[in-house]
C-alpha cells in the first residue's frame, strides 16, 4: 500500500489507536467489537502503510515502536475531531461566542431587536447582534451565502424557499404624551382624533392608505402636522408637543411618558414573522437564538398561528 491519504481508512486508525491503548491484539479486538484475526489483519494493513512495525512482542502483550508512539498523540486528535464533526457538542448559552446578523427594520429593530439583546445579556453575553437594513431584492441570496441569519419581515415579503414563524399579530394604537389635553378621559374622540394635528412616519406607506380608508368609512380626515421618516423619532416628536400619532403597539408600549389608548375606528393589524434559510435550520446555536425571540415576543400574547 502507497503512503496516501486517500486511502487511509478511518478505522484503521481507530484499531491503531486501540492497540496503544490496550497493549494487546486481544484487547484492542475486545474494544472494538471485532475478531482477533481481524484486528491482526488491521494491523498488518497499519503496517504496509506506515512502513513500521509499529508494536514488537513483549513479554506481555505487544508494545508500541518509536514511530507508534509518535502517531499516538496525532492519531486520538484526529478521531477526536470526528466525533465533533458527526456529534456536535450541545449547545452551551451561557459558553457561546458568535456574532448574530440580522436583517430588520426601525419598527423592528424597537419592537423585536431590543427586547431579544436584553434576554441575549442575561442568557448569553458572549452572543453580539449586528442589525443591518432588510434589502427585499437581495434577501435570499445574503441568507444563502450567510450574510445574514435572520429576517425580521411581514410574512407577505419573505420568499417562499425560506423557513419562516410567526412572532405576533400587531395592533394600531392612538398615542400622544402623557399629560396631553385630550389624554385626560383616558380615550379619544373621532372629533378630537380628526381635529388635532397627527404625527405620519413616511415609510408606512401601506399604513397610510389603511388609516385613510377607515377614517373615510366615518367620514373622517386627519390633520398631518409633521412627518418623520423613521418610527424611532416618534417618541421625541409626541413628548415635544401637542400632535397625535396612530402607531404600532410594541413600538409606544412601556413608556410612562406616553399615553397610549384605542384608536376610535378600527385599522387592521399586520403580522411580523422571522424567517431563515435552510443553511441554518439545524445550527445548535441559531436554533436556540430563534426560540429564544419566539419567546420573548409571544410573552405578552397569545402565541400566533403560522
């Protein structure tokens, strides 16, 4: 046999292994789960290819040769790195160290992004997020090529070919700071809603056309007395003066410097979903990040159907 590695068979270095160790044909043939003659055999393979003898007869048993006792330490790191390539150790939170991408909106970089780094803190500090813009056009090559390990998207922009979970359902909630005039009572009028001048976030173009069509069935308008265009100035802008805005629930929650009430007609909600490609599907520590979210997003709901 010539000295390639192409055909070194991977159990012939578990039988030299397990005749270091055990010091005996016998033994090693015992370990292994194989005949004698077997192993012998393995040996004399072990051998041709080495160019060795590699064990000499002992008074007990056989011992190993200068070049066995060389291939020894190689030949356990080698089998060591096999078994964690065909059985990857568990996942360890609390041990991780790896940098997680995400692909996200502002709305969902308040609402998804933020609550997931307080848990990552608690549970894994060694897990660092990076948030970069959701590119539709370029969405499934960067999760192909693992420029990214996750979407945070409406179900309706995540392609097909991606693996995908609902996080929540949203709702549309009126909201204005906290001492505002029209705060007191605790709810807002459709006269009041439509007299006060109304904060718009530009992006929310579908928004737009829905917070229309549900004033017109009323025969409602609002007032636009300013627009932003990201929902993260939203806040700044409603404790700084005396407009109003219809924004997502989890974007103006937790504020005690905001009032936050129900709209007075009803606007459709949007579902938010997280999706991801096949690459990482079965990856330990991708798997657990996405449980975790899951988690911590339907804490306060029910937990919404895919």
């Amino acid at each position: 046999m010539s000295n390639d590695f192409r055909k070194l068979d991977l159990n012939l270095l578990k039988a030299l292994d397990a005749l270091i160790d055990e010091g005996s044909v016998t033994r090693a043939a015992q370990r292994l789960s194989l005949t004698q003659p077997a192993v012998s055999g393995m040996l004399a393979r072990l051998r041709e290819y080495f160019n060795d003898p590699l064990f000499v007869r002992a008074q007990r048993g056989i011992v190993p040769t200068l070049r066995a006792q060389q291939l020894a330490a190689p030949v356990k790191q080698i089998l060591s790195e096999v078994k964690l390539l065909l059985h990857p150790a568990s996942f360890d939170p609390s041990l991780a160290r790896l940098n997680f991408t995400v692909a996200a909106s502002d709305y969902a970089l308040k609402a998804v992004i933020v609550p997931l780094m307080a848990a990552l803190r608690s549970h894994a500090p060694g897990i660092s997020v990076t948030v970069v813009p959701v590119e539709s056009h370029r969405l499934l090559r960067q999760l192909e090529h693992g420029d990214i390990d996750l979407v945070v998207a409406m179900p309706q922009n995540i392609p097909e070919e991606l693996h995908g979970r609902v996080l929540f359902v949203e709702q549309y909630v009126c909201v204005m700071r906290a001492n505002h005039p029209a705060a007191r009572m605790g709810s807002i009028s459709l006269e009041q809603f439509c007299s006060l001048d109304h904060v718009l976030v530009s992006d929310c173009v579908s928004f737009t056309g829905l917070m229309a069509q549900a004033l017109a069935t009323v025969g409602g308008r609002r007032r636009v007395g300013m627009t932003v265009n990201s929902p993260l100035a939203l806040t700044e802008v409603l404790l700084a003066s005396d407009m109003l805005a219809v924004a997502p629930r989890r974007l103006v929650t937790g504020c005690a410097q905001l009032a936050v009430m129900e709209t007075p007609v009803p606007i459709p909600g949007f579902m938010k979903s997280i999706a991801w490609h096949e690459r990482t599907h079965r990856d330990a520590a991708r798997r657990w990040i996405r449980s975790l979210l899951l988690e911590i997003c339907q804490a306060k709901d029910e937990p919404a159907q895919a």
